[in-house]
C-alpha cells in the first residue's frame, strides 16, 4: 500500500471491504466504503466534465460531513487539488483564501451562497450528481476578487 494516493485507496477499500461503514454523521446516516466511492467518482466526473483538469484547485466550504468527505475524494480523484476552509469564516476571509489560491470552482452549501457577508451572487445545483448533495452547490471560484477585497464572484451555471 506505499505510495498510493487517499483516492486509490478509497478504491481499493471499496473493493475489499465494500458493505462496511466508512464514515457516519451523526445526525444524519452512514455510508459505506463503496458507496463513498462511487459518490467521489460522480463528482469527479462531474468536475472533469466542468473543465477541472489535473493540478486546479477547487475551494471545498461544508462542514463536516458525507457530503465533504465525498467532495474531498472526488476532487483528488479529478486530479485537483482541494482548498478547505472554515464555513463559518467571514465572507471576506474566504474570498481572499480562494483568490490567493486561484481556485477555479467551490462547493459549499447553498445556505452559504446568501446573506451580505457571501463572496457568491446566486445559487446552483449540485444534486445533479447525487440527491444526498441536494443542499450543496458548485460555484466558479472568485477569480475577479482581488486579496482584501471583499466582492462578489461570478457564478457558472450548471
């Protein structure tokens, strides 16, 4: 198993032990190990298919849960980098982590997309991947915010 990367061994622990439970949210329900996987290759996928190619970074903004446990996995399946952060930082923090780090897409949920403190202009949907993703979204990162400059970012459409 040395030198093998988090999503390769996703895989090959949905291979060998695919009914056990690979992560549980309280509150909420588990999922098992192949059901992470194929999860974290549909949003791969659908990252891929939304030009994320290999060496990009996406901003993942959840808390902790299947749904970025998921995003995380799906994002390095894509080849791309993730760029965690706080979705209780100040709209403004955010937007500056993002804008240094060049992310190209965030997803977040579509709760953190309102309010005056958002560095978001409109919502979209993620669910297109799975219905367990309903509440999240994904969003173009904000390439026209500038470092302490908090503004809005544009939105792609999904």
């Amino acid at each position: 198993m040395d030198g093998q990367t988090l999503d390769r061994l996703l895989d090959y622990s949905a291979r060998s032990f695919g009914d056990r439970i690979a992560a549980a949210e309280p509150g909420a329900r588990d999922i098992c190990y192949d059901e992470l996987n194929q999860l974290a290759g549909r949003i791969s996928g659908f990252l891929q298919r939304m030009g994320v190619t290999r060496g990009d970074r996406v901003g993942i903004q959840l808390p902790k849960s299947i749904a970025s446990l998921a995003a995380i996995f799906g994002v390095l399946r894509a080849g791309a980098a993730y760029v965690p952060v706080d979705c209780t930082a100040p709209g403004s923090r955010t937007a500056f982590i993002f804008s240094d780090c060049a992310v190209k897409f965030v997803i977040l949920r579509s709760q953190d997309l309102a309010g005056p403190d958002s560095p978001y202009a409109a919502p979209v949907a993620l669910d297109v991947v799975d219905p367990s993703l309903s509440s999240c979204v994904l969003a173009q990162g904000p390439a026209g915010v500038s470092p302490g400059v908090d503004a809005p970012a544009d939105v792609a459409y999904i």
